[in-house]
C-alpha cells in the first residue's frame, strides 16, 4: 500500500512515466475528500442495495467475559441462513437457522434449547430441525433477521480518520459516539478504492466489546430447507407444548 501511495505521488507530479496506470484507484484514494458523513451515506446506500452479504459479528462482555459469535449470510429480504455459538461459563449454546420467508427451521444443541424463551419438550430433541412460523420467535431465541441495519440509530457526531489499510485493503476509518451509550464509540471502516463497502465496524463501551465483518458482496446464494424427514414441525405437537 505504501509503495503504491507514493508512486501515485509521483504520477501525479509528472515525475514518473511508467507504471502510472496501475495506480489510479491509489490516487483517487489519496485525493479523497469525503467528509465523514458522506463516506457514512455513501456506505449505507451501497451495502442496502446488495443482493447478499455475509456478516460476521463477535461480541466479548466486558464484564464476564462471555463471548458469541454469529455468522450471517442473507439476501437482506427473506432468506438467509445463520449460525451462531455463545459461551455461558463453561456452556456452550449452538444454533443454525435458515430461514426463508415466513418460516424458521433451527437446528439447536441441548444447551441452547435449555435457554431459548419457549416451551420445550423431549420430542424436540429427537429431530436435527425444528420448524416454527416467524412469527412465533421470542427474543431469548436468538433468531436471526434476515434484514439488517448497517448503522445504529443512536450515532452522533462522525469524525473521520486518515488512509489506513485493514486485512490488507485501503480503508477510510470514521468514528461516531453512541447517542444512548456513555462512552460507546463505533468505529466504521470504508472501502477506499471501488464501491464505498463497509468492511468492519468495531464497537466498543463499557460493557461491550464487538467486531462485525462483511464479505460475500453480491455473492450467490442457494438457501434450501432441510429434508422433510429431518424435521419436526412445532405446530404439530398439542397447543402449549412449544
């Protein structure tokens, strides 16, 4: 990256003649003007219009020490799958969803039905899938949506930083204060060269500690339910039992 800043310098005082081409999208990158709100909107409009995307988070408790991780692949509409592993002392709660339309399928592990927010019962235990209508999903379930908001609504006043690198690619860091968090800071990282991608968002307050990851722009998605025989339809147990 460095080598490729400073030869854009000097392509654009005309003091190197060879190897101009190449370096462009360097250039542009140095001449950016933006100001942190705009790199923000520009980011906002451009992840809204993709047709899928991977997200990655991963939050630490300050405080416990407990982390989650999830892992998010969606069409930002209806279908998306989700995996997601959180520690709870020397526990761990696993769960993968797919979800298409209006209907969940979750395949969880015994830890995680002990503390998802419904009913359970030994049946469910004795399929790898449960279905359940989206509408039925409770808060300590830990479902994923399969929308997603880029930035929070309680951001305040953004500041930009300087031309850095992350994993290797050009980025435009802007830090924004939480709103309705003392001392929570977001700190969103943006493609410099190319689409205005938001590449990382980091989180951080007194309680918190997270990371979120996105890749797989525009990738193709094939989101399948699971077979028939693998599944166990909750509406079908008598009613109160799920």
């Amino acid at each position: 990256m460095r080598t490729k800043t400073i030869t854009a310098a000097l392509c654009l005082l005309g003091s190197v003649a060879v190897g101009c081409a190449d370096v462009g999208d360097a250039a542009d990158a140095v001449a950016d003007t933006r100001s942190a709100d705009q790199l923000l909107r520009e980011s906002d409009r451009t992840m809204k219009a993709l047709t899928s995307v991977t997200i990655v988070r991963h939050v630490t408790s300050a405080t416990t020490g407990n982390r989650s991780t999830g892992s998010l692949t969606t069409d930002l509409k209806g279908r998306c799958t989700f995996k997601s592993t959180a520690s709870y002392g020397s526990g761990r709660a696993r769960m993968e969803q797919i979800r298409i339309g209006e209907t969940d399928y979750i395949h969880p592990n015994d830890m995680y039905l002990e503390m998802w927010g419904r009913k359970t019962v030994p049946a469910m235990r004795h399929k790898p899938w449960l279905k359940s209508p989206v509408s039925e999903a409770r808060g300590a379930d830990g479902l994923a949506d399969c929308a997603w908001q880029f930035l929070s609504s309680s951001l305040g006043r953004a500041t930009r930083g300087t031309l850095t690198e992350l994993d290797g690619e050009p980025v435009i860091p802007v830090k924004v204060a939480d709103d309705e968090t003392e001392e929570g800071v977001h700190t969103f990282y943006v493609a410099a060269e190319g689409k205005p991608y938001l590449l990382r968002v980091d989180y951080k307050d007194p309680y918190f500690r997270r990371v979120t990851k996105y890749s797989g722009f525009n990738d193709r998605m094939d989101i399948q339910p699971p077979l028939p025989a693998d599944v166990l339809d909750l509406s079908t147990l008598p009613q109160g039992d799920s």
